[in-house]
C-alpha cells in the first residue's frame, strides 16, 4: 500500500489543456476522490495515474516509485471502469480470473484469489453465471472483484455508480466503503456527484478547469469552502456580497443587502469588498417567542414562496434587498407568503468566499 502522488502534471490535447500543472498527494490507505464538472480534467488525470494517458508533463510517484513512463500492466494499479467493461461470453469466474490470467498465475493461486476476491464483493456462488444474467449492481461488484483480485497497490474507480438508479447507487455505497476499508487499498474515485464524495470520501480534490481549486476533508470543504465555486458546487447556498470590516484578532462584519452580518474568520483578508456564503440548512428560523442563541446574527424578512421535499421545506424569504433560501427541516408551521419570518444564523455559518 503507497500514497499516489502527481507533481506539476500536464495534458495537453492540441491546442487544448485538460490538466494545467496539478500538485497533489492521495494518501496511502484512504479513499480520495476526483470531483468536478464534466471536462475539469479529472479523469484524465485518472488515465494519466492508470497509464492509460501519456502525461504531456510532470510525474506521478506510487510511493516513491515513479511510475510516469510504465505501461498500465507494470504500475500494480486496478481499475473500475464507468461502463464496466465485462467479457460478455465468460463467466462471472472467468471475468475475475482473466487479469492473473494474463499475468500467467498459477491455478492454484488463481483459485484462490478469485474465491478471495468474489467473497469480498458478496458474490461468492455465482462464479458460473455470465454477465448478462446479473443486475447492474451486481455487474459493478464483479467489475471491483476483477481489479482486486491480483491485490493491486491502488484501486481506481473511474464515475463507477453513473450506471445504476438511485436505489442501487445508495447501496453500492456503502458496499464501496466497506470493500475499500477491508481490502485497506488506496484508493481514487472520480466523480461528479457532490453526495457520493461528501458520503464516502476521506479526502477530496474539487477541480475546476485543469486545475486544483480545494483540497480537504469532506466536512472542511462543505463547511469552509474558500472559493464560490467550491462552495455552490458542494451544494446549496445562498452569497450575499458587501463591505467586509475585518478585525485583528480574525474576525469582522460585512454590510450587506440582508443587514449587517457577523463572522467569525476572516481569512486574513482585509476591510473592503466582499462575499459570504450562507448554507440554507445553517440558517435557523425562530419560532414566536423563541430567543435568539446567544452571540448569533438575527434577521427578518418576507416569505415570498416555499417549496415541499418531504423531509422539510425551502422558504425564499426577502431580506432587506437580498433574497435568501433557507431549508426548514420537519416543519411545524404553515407559512404563508408574506409573513413574516424570523432567523437566525451562528456567525461561524457566516463563511467568506473568494470571488
């Protein structure tokens, strides 16, 4: 098991540059995932640690190997392709078998890690069964099965669930976690799908034309994110420009259309113009006499409209000049529009955000 590490990699296709120079370490053991727009670059730099892509330039180090010149077969690197790419006309059992067949395994070993790798997918007893005769959830285990079987270093999981509805996607999961946590693989998945990075990464990149704009934790990029578009592109949220009035000590204000807003991190960045963003889900709606939490920023404005989701309901409520989204979860009261509504938000939920 190694970290997988890319150092100033460039890919260049004629005129056009799908990655710009990244700078990035995967750490050994753990699940990283790609994640961006379509045509970010991320699964061609996926290609490029596969060996599937020639880097125009740069390296890329499994451990301290370095691997920017072997072929696929030479890296120790398994790969889950978004379409599957089974052989139609073998068995389940052959399909797993035909990567230590190719690296000319000797059967009894063979046996061995196919039953190995089809228990760790939960497909044990359907060695027999040909492709077509399983449901696309189990298509993808066999897929995970056949690249773990010759205990790669590195798994590689290129958009593995874009195939599968809603249900098997949620259950396929879960199922990922669980068979990268026993197998202890490094591991990297590219995706464009916010949910699956923010459920099952360790650590995540968010990339955005070719190049690296956050790399964190999954709750550290949800939560303080340091651009606009890496906070729009993890999900909901509402920004409110303004004038920032930035303190010593860290923290500061900013006037904006919605009122004056405390904040509690001001990112080094000095007094002057200035956007927050504000998670919908952050901001807490008072009920008739409620108090305001201690130290939080209140606010009031008019309902203009609301929104069902079965788990609760998003409000777009006039504040002032601004208008902000605020999800209400499981709730109590019907509002009607033009009422008036009371919020609050903790200034720690008041994050600034380059333009």
């Amino acid at each position: 098991m190694s970290d997988v590490r890319v150092e100033k990699i460039v890919k260049r296709f004629g005129t056009t540059t799908a990655v710009d120079g990244i700078d990035l370490c995967m750490p050994a053991g753990k699940l990283f995932f790609l994640l961006g727009p379509s045509g970010c670059g991320k699964t061609t730099l996926l290609r490029m640690i596969a060996g599937f892509e020639t880097p125009t330039a740069g390296t890329i180090l499994f451990g301290d190997r370095d691997v920017t010149s072997l072929p696929p077969e030479k890296r120790d690197a398994g790969m889950v392709f978004q379409g599957y790419a089974l052989w139609p006309h073998l068995s389940v059992f052959e399909n797993v078998a035909f990567g230590l067949r190719v690296r000319k395994t000797a059967d009894a070993e063979l046996q061995n890690r196919v039953g190995e790798a089809l228990e760790l997918v939960r497909m044990e007893g359907l060695g027999d069964r040909k492709p077509t005769q399983l449901s696309g959830g189990q298509q993808q285990r066999v897929a995970l099965a056949r690249a773990l079987a010759f205990r790669p270093g590195v798994l590689l999981l290129d958009e593995p669930l874009s195939n599968l509805d809603a249900r098997l996607r949620l259950e396929m999961r879960t199922e990922i976690r669980r068979i990268v946590d026993e197998a202890d693989i490094t591991t990297i998945y590219v995706t464009h799908d916010q949910e699956e990075a923010l459920s099952l990464a360790d650590g995540l990149a968010v990339l955005r034309d070719g190049r690296v704009e956050q790399v964190g934790s999954p709750r550290e990029l949800y939560d303080r994110p340091a651009s606009r578009f890496t906070a729009s592109f993890l999900g909901d949220t509402n920004f409110l420009a303004g004038t920032l009035d930035a303190t010593g000590s860290g923290d500061g204000s900013i006037q904006t259309d919605a009122g004056r807003l405390a904040l509690k991190t001001t990112n080094g960045a000095g007094s002057g113009n200035a956007t927050v963003s504000l998670r919908p889900e952050a901001i807490r709606i008072l009920q008739e006499g409620d108090p305001n939490p201690d130290g939080w920023n209140e606010f009031s404005g008019s309902l203009k409209g609301s929104i069902f989701l079965g788990q609760g309901s998003e409000h777009r409520i006039e504040v002032g000049n601004a208008e902000v989204r605020v999800l209400e979860l499981h709730p109590r009261t019907t509002r009607n529009p033009g009422s008036t509504v009371r919020m609050a938000i903790d200034p720690d939920d008041v994050v600034l955000v380059e333009d």
